[in-house]
C-alpha cells in the first residue's frame, strides 16, 4: 500500500493529465489566435503554445479585473481550449507519421532514444515528489498564484517586495494551479508544468530550426542530462517559463534570417521572458547579437517597431510596481528619489549582509578562473557540444557564417561572470540560455551518417560514466539515483537512500497551527524565516522587507515597537535557540521583553519555533533610561560577587530573589526592600551561586540565567525579562522538584501539585503556558505527592506518590479527560495503525458520525495499533500526526450485534495537508 495516495504512480498519472490539460488549452487557444489578422501577418512564425500562454494570461487579468479569478472557473475555461489543443496535435500527428517510414534507421534511432526516455520518466517522477527543501517558491513563485486564487484577483502583495517584480510567469501558472485539490498538489502541479515546459522549449526550438531524429535526440539528451537544469526544472519557480520564451526567441532569430515578410515573434517571446524573469536582461546580449546581424533586422523601420514589441510587457509591469512602490525598478534598481518613503530599502545589518553576501568570508572562494570553470562545469554536455562544434566550424571555414552565435553565447558567459558572481552560486541564473546553445550546437552537425550518432553516444559515455555518478557535487539525486527513484514509485516504499522520505520544513507545522488558531486577518512578522507558502496569513520577513528591515539596526526599544506597530504587527515569530544568524538578535532589545504581561507574549513553541502576540500596550511608561541602583548588601568579598537585577516587569513588584547553589540548596531572601517596576538593585550573591529565583507580590517565579564566571568579581546587569523563556519557578523553599514538559508540539495549561501536609491541589502555572522543552522548577521543604497536567488539547496527565526530583510529564500516566468513550460489550471497533516513518505519529483523531463527535487521544510510537470503539453506524475520521499533518480515513461503517473488528492502516489514508 502507498505512505499516502498523493504519492503514488496514480496521482504521477492524474498530476500528468491536470498539466496536459493546462497546455491543450494553451496550444488550442494560441491555434485559434494565430488566425486572427494581426498575429497572422505580423506573428506568424510565433509557436502556437507560445501564443496560447500569453493569451490565457490575458484572460487572467481580465478575470481578475472583475474578481472572477476562481479555481473552479478556471478549471472549466480549460475544457473547451484543451479540446482545440487535441484536435490541432492530432492533425500534427497524423502528417507526421505520413512522412514517417519504419525503416532499419529509425529503429536504430528507436534504441538510441532510450536513454532520452529513462530522462524524461525521472523528470516526471522527480516533479511529482513536492521540493519542500526550495526556498524561493515558498516565498514568492507558488504563493502569488495561490494567493491570488485564494483572493479571486491579481493584487500585489504587501507582505514581500517579491511582488514588485514582473510576474507574467506566475499569472500564467495559475492555470495549472487551478486544478489542485490543495496546497501540496498545487506545488506538484507547478513543478511539473515547469518541467514540461524545458522539454516542449526543446522541441518546439529543434522544430523552428529544423531538427529530426538524432539531432533531436542529441539536443533532448544534453539538455536533460544537465543535472544543473534538471533541478531548477523541477521547482515551481518560474525559470522555466523565462528559458521557454529566451530559446524559441533565439532560435526563431536563426530561422528568420531565412524570411523576407516581417515578422516580430522573436521581440514579442523576448518581452515575454523580460516580463517573466529579471534575470532574462542578460539574454539581451546574444539576443542583440543574432538581431543586428540580420541586415533586415538592422533597418531602422523594423528595428525600432520590435524593441516596442519587445518592450511592451515589462513596461506594463514596471508602470504597476511604479504605482505600488514609486520606482518603476524596485526593488533591483530602486531610485530613492522616486521610490515612496515606506518602501525604500534601509541598510540591512552588516551580521545579515554577510550572510546574504556570498563574496563574504562565510562562502567558499574560488578566485576569478576557478570561478570560470566552475561555471563552465556546470553546464556539463551543452557547453562541451558548443566547443567541439566551434572548433569544428573554425576547421572547416564556416566560422564567419555563425560568428554571431559565438560571441553571443561567450558574451553572455562573461556577463554572467560579471552579474551573478561567485559563480558556484550565480551558474542557476545562467540556464536561459542554455537549451539554445544546446540546440544551435547540434544544427552543426551533419543530419546525416554516423557523425551524430558519435556525438550521441560520446554524450552517454560522458553522462553514465561521469555526470550522473553521486559523488559528482553537482548530481541531483533523481539522476544519481534513479533506479531507485522509479523502484519507489513502483513498489510504493518512498525511503530512496540519501533521501529523506518527505522532508517537513521545521516551521510549516507553525504556519497550519496559525492557519487554525488564528483569526484571518493576523499579520506575523518572522525574525528570519522567510518560507510562507503554508501559511494562510500575511507573513513578513522582517529582513526582506523595507518597512521591518530597520528593526536590526542600532534602535531604542520604542522604536522597534514603533517599526512593528506602524506595519500593524500581531504576532512575531522566531527560532528559540537561534532567533538570528550570527549573534545578530544580540542588538534586538525586543527579544528582552517576552514574558507573560510584556510586550511579546508567547503563545506556541513548536519545532523550535516561537509565535509571540506582539503587545506594544504592555511597554507602559518604561523610558528605558540608566539607573543606578542601589546596593542592599555590603560590598563583594573573595568568595561573593555583585549582580545589578533590574524589574522589567509592567506593573509588578519584585518581592523575593533567592540565590540557587550549585549544590541544589537555596539562600534566604536577598532583598532588604522590594523592587519596583522600572527599578534595579545590586545584590551579593555567593561565588558558587547557579543561578537566581525571583518571585513577584503574586507569587510568580522568575529565572536570572548567570553568566560564566572566571572567578573575579563581576557586575551583571541581569533582566527578568531574558531572552529565552526556558524555566520559571514557583513556591519557596530549600529543595528544588524539576516538572519539565517533555511533549511534542503541546504547551501545558495547568498544572496541579498535592504536598504532603496540605489537603487539595495546588495550581501552579498561573494562567501561563509551559511550552514544550520548558521547565517549572517547585521549590519547596516538603514532599510532592501527586501531581495532575492538562494540555492544550484538553488531555490530562497525573502521577501518585512522586518522591524524585524531576518528573518529565511524559512519564506519569495518561488519564483520558471526560467524554471519552470507554470499551462496551456491542459496540464496533475499529482499529487504526500508527504506521508513518519514524519521526512521524499520530497523536489524535477526530471522529464524526451521526450521533457521535469526539477527539480521540492515543500512544505516538510508530506501528502501534489503537482501538475505537464506536457504536453501530458510519462513521468519518480524521487524523492528526505530530507535525500537523491531518489524514481522511475512509468512511467506515460498523456494524452491531457483537464486535466487528475493522483494521485501517494510516497508509491507506488520504493525506490532507492543511488544518
């Protein structure tokens, strides 16, 4: 049985169909344009499917225009297209296999194109499997299609400066996105129309200038044996896209040489991929190149009506990024003096910079010819294919004829030396133009005899002995383990070795938590983490956003709360550990103030991830000016040192500072006098001391961290407020009972403790959450009895006669809370299996049916089965796995009269992801 349907040769098949659909429609509607007067007469080499995309574009923004955007509209509106695209392929079919003849020669060609084939099924396959490990679609490239779905408009989004860029790549996206089901099919089906879309650039390219049989096999095989393309192709980013309108652009240029008609195709696909990808300005060089050595094309009269066509689609886009943002260029050359003072771009701090700076001394360097050939490298057979046949042209006296070519294709190497340097990192910027180098590189070599079948075999030689090998550091692991790859597929066991079996980004179970919990207009402002394509609200990444960026930078602490509350800021999230690379949350003053009743409240601590409601109220009349606070004790002795404690605590009182030994003893109260909020005081504690207690007039308990010590004497200024939240105490007393919350994902709501002189149960959290990792230390001279818990889902934990001194909550026993049917002779039972990867348990299951609507609580270890029991009828189940995965398990019905046993396994259900 499959992990989960979403992941098996059938949904590969359905995904396959919804993108086919998507591109019949395209290669239908560009079928019935191009009869239309002006793209007859002034298109008419452009390609159909080219056509089509820009066409379904332009009825994207029409219906955005009346905010009919809907996936279901959308999904209609293909039908008719697709029907079209069939009719016009089958015509193509049928005249091409009327000039075909089964000859010894095509069957020859036939065994050649296998390796083409095994290429083309790893590419399927690979698409299919959801990249939750690319960051750039979870940002931008699959958020604005699925955004704007959501919304029934193409809106810029405020939330990232990704949305000023052009987007003609993502308008066109949202077709095939259309047609998911939910958020991880849309990125399958949008990684999947990318990689369709490098192969059809290679077709549709061999076809303008002429390729057949093994010239197109060649180009088929080199193209996609570049493990470099062959990642990129399988992200839903909107490269491909670009790469499709810059191959066909340069190849209709060659072909047009030929033509005496006017024709502005290859300057409207150009636009096109300016209009899709910034990085396309770099394809102007070769694209200049090929135009001005065309002596039609040099003539002013159509030079200068196809740099307007050329340029018609980013002007469009760059008049909406002016409207939204002032400059008609931002964010990449964004001109302070036009650009609106909300959206110019502060200095990012120099900690960050370094780290976004791949010249820095974080990055490896390889110095400027290591560079070189390091991206010469990565394009592997293209690049070799273009040299040899160079050479080869230079030898047999043709050089002249495709000098063009040639100093377009090294041109644009250097530029791109120039532009996306290092190279190790900019060579993904390069692959625009690296199917027509490809393709130009093959229409050098003889169609006919044994020359092309020498260079054919040359390139699997080239790519099963070296290029596809998994210690070459380039390999993908589709190419490099591809045997595997379709094993898994077939034999539905997704664990392919060295790759993880569905890798979870750690903060996406935080995004479905917000998408349930939290109401539907939240802002969050994210510290760091920039991925956002799971979550439903906006999400800012503070150091990509010019309204939050200043927020790094040297700021008093109003005026990052100002930075925040200006950008209507509700909640603020960041790592617990490490909120910020490289010590860079050090100058955060904000990360001072998290703390129940302070300005950044904690509400969820999962997968190392902290969301914060942002409380900018909580500040108070805190000026934040120096003190000098006094001194209760003598002054330091040898074996004694001062620490300055300062109340930062809105409208609290300090009552108490305890001192806490290293031997686990406590001293007395170190204070004369209590300390009031805004105020400080200098205490002398013991040289062995571990750490400081402090409680405040409500009893509430406090943890002051100290720093380790040389054994001189110091002054530490230590707040109440510390950045970090991972232990509180309570009560008084000399011995010290650790309750550490040891679950997964849960906070604890309450917590009650029975000692042994006293009746009852006393409470301890206080109405504050002790999040998972957390600690509650109990000081106390008497023995802890019982001890009960309560999470936030409602489940009880509690323990009898507990005498040591740390007590991990998931080692008392689980108590069901009320409501919880118990087992009955009668009733049905159904039993589900825990049978997920390791790293992945179900913790819970709903349950709905007529009569019957409950939570279910069961064991997290992997292969447990847990029994429901149910009376008679049909019922429907959800479940949820600790990273907030849910599954639908299929109705089931059970019936009376005695016990039916039903077995459901977690592999047989359908995989929802989304709360």
């Amino acid at each position: 049985m499959p992990q989960q349907n979403w992941l098996s040769i059938w949904f590969v098949l359905s995904s396959l169909l919804k993108v086919s659909l998507a591109l019949l429609s395209m290669l239908g509607l560009g079928w019935l344009g191009k009869k239309l007067p002006l793209i007859r007469t002034r298109l008419e080499s452009c390609p159909s499917l080219a056509v089509g995309m820009l066409l379904h574009a332009a009825i994207a923004v029409l219906l955005s225009a009346v905010g009919a955007l809907d996936r279901s509209l959308l999904g209609w509106l293909l039908l008719p297209g697709a029907l079209f695209g069939l009719l016009h392929l089958m015509d193509l079919a049928r005249s091409k296999l009327k000039r075909t003849a089964l000859d010894k020669e095509k069957l020859f060609t036939s065994v050649l194109a296998l390796p083409v084939v095994w290429l083309l099924l790893l590419g399927a396959l690979g698409a299919c499997r959801p990249n939750l490990e690319e960051r750039d679609p979870q940002i931008t490239y699959a958020v604005q299609p699925d955004r704007w779905l959501e919304r029934g408009r193409i809106y810029f989004l405020d939330e990232t400066v990704f949305s000023a860029f052009p987007v003609l790549g993502e308008i066109v996206s949202v077709w095939p996105a259309a047609l998911a089901g939910d958020m991880l099919e849309q990125l399958v089906l949008l990684q999947l129309f990318q990689r369709c879309l490098l192969v059809l650039a290679v077709l549709i390219g061999a076809s303008i200038l002429g390729l057949r049989c093994r010239r197109l096999l060649l180009a088929l095989f080199a193209v996609l044996s570049c493990n470099l393309l062959f990642g990129i192709s399988g992200s839903a980013k909107v490269d491909m896209t670009a790469l499709f309108f810059c191959t066909l652009a340069l190849s209709l240029l060659i072909m047009e040489r030929k033509r005496t008609t006017v024709d502005y195709s290859a300057f409207l696909l150009m636009g096109a991929a300016l209009a899709t990808k910034l990085t396309a300005y770099v394809v102007l060089l070769p694209f200049a190149a090929l135009a001005l050595s065309d002596q039609a094309n040099r003539r002013r009269a159509r030079i200068m009506p196809g740099i307007a066509v050329m340029l018609f689609l980013p002007v469009v886009f760059a008049i909406r990024t002016a409207l939204h943002t002032g400059s008609p260029f931002y964010p990449t050359l964004a001109l302070d003096f036009l650009s609106r003072p909300e959206w110019r771009m502060p200095e990012l701090h120099p900690l960050l910079r370094s780290m976004v700076d791949r010249t820095s001394s974080l990055y490896p360097s390889y110095g400027f010819l290591g560079n070189v050939l390091e991206l010469l490298r990565q394009w592997e057979i293209p690049i070799i294919l273009f040299f040899a046949v160079s050479l080869t042209a230079l030898l047999r006296r043709i050089f002249r004829r495709h000098l063009p070519v040639i100093i377009g294709v090294l041109g644009f190497l250097a530029l791109c030396v120039a532009v996306f340097w290092p190279p190790w990192w900019g060579a993904k910027y390069t692959v625009l133009a690296i199917p027509f180098a490809a393709l130009w590189a093959t229409t050098m070599i003889p169609a006919r005899g044994w020359v092309p079948v020498a260079y054919l075999l040359s390139s699997f030689v080239l790519f099963f002995l070296f290029f596809s090998k998994q210690g070459y550091a380039h390999a993908r692991w589709e190419l490099s383990r591809g045997t595997q790859l379709v094993e898994s597929f077939a034999s539905y066991r997704w664990r392919v070795e060295g790759k993880r079996n569905l890798y979870i980004p750690p903060n996406v179970p935080l995004q479905l938590w917000s998408n349930r919990s939290l109401p539907e207009d939240t802002r969050i402002v994210s510290l760091w983490e920039p991925k956002r394509y799971f979550c439903e609200h906006e999400w800012v990444a503070a150091w990509r956003h010019p309204r939050v960026r200043a927020i790094y930078l040297e700021n008093s602490l109003r005026d990052e709360i100002e930075i925040l509350r200006s950008l209507g800021t509700d909640y603020v999230v960041f790592g617990r550990e490490d909120p910020l690379p490289l010590s860079a949350e050090e100058g955060l003053l904000l990360l001072d103030r998290i703390g129940k009743g302070d300005v950044l409240v904690p509400r969820l601590v999962l997968n190392h991830f902290v969301l914060c409601s942002f409380n900018p109220d909580n500040l108070g009349d805190d000026t934040e000016e120096a003190f000098s606070p006094p001194t209760s004790y003598a002054f330091p002795t040898d074996d004694t040192f001062s620490v300055a404690v300062e109340n930062r605590l809105s409208g609290h009182v300090v009552s108490g500072v305890l001192a806490v030994l290293r031997d686990g003893r406590s001293t007395g109260n170190l204070l004369e006098d209590n300390i009031a909020a805004g105020k400080a005081m200098i205490l002398v504690v013991p040289d062995e001391s571990e750490h400081l207690a402090a409680y405040d007039e409500s009893g509430e308990s406090y943890l002051l961290r100290l720093p380790q010590r040389s054994g001189e004497t110091c002054s530490i200024n230590v707040s109440l407020a510390q950045k970090g939240f991972s232990r509180f105490h309570r009560g008084t007393g000399t011995r010290a009972v650790t309750i550490r919350n040891s679950l997964t994902g849960m906070g604890l709501m309450e917590i009650r403790v029975r000692l042994d002189s006293r009746e009852g149960f006393t409470e301890l959290l206080g109405g504050r959450v002790l999040f998972p990792g957390e600690e509650l230390i109990l000081w106390t001279d008497q023995t802890l009895s019982a001890l009960t818990a309560l999470d936030q889902r409602g489940r009880a934990y509690d323990t009898e006669s507990t005498h040591t001194d740390t007590i991990p909550v998931t080692d008392v026993d689980v108590r069901l809370p009320d409501g919880v049917a118990r087992p009955a002779f009668g009733h049905g039972a159904l039993l589900v299996k825990n049978d997920l990867p390791p790293g992945q348990y179900l913790d819970e299951i709903l349950v709905e049916g007529r009569n019957d609507f409950r939570r279910e609580y069961f064991p997290s270890e992997p292969q447990d089965w847990v029994t429901l029991t149910l009376k008679p009828g049909t019922y429907r189940f959800t479940a949820f796995d600790n990273l907030g995965i849910a599954y639908d398990i299929p109705t089931v019905r059970l019936e009376g009269g005695g016990v039916t046993m039903e077995a459901v396994s977690v592999l047989n259900m359908r995989i929802r992801f989304e709360l």
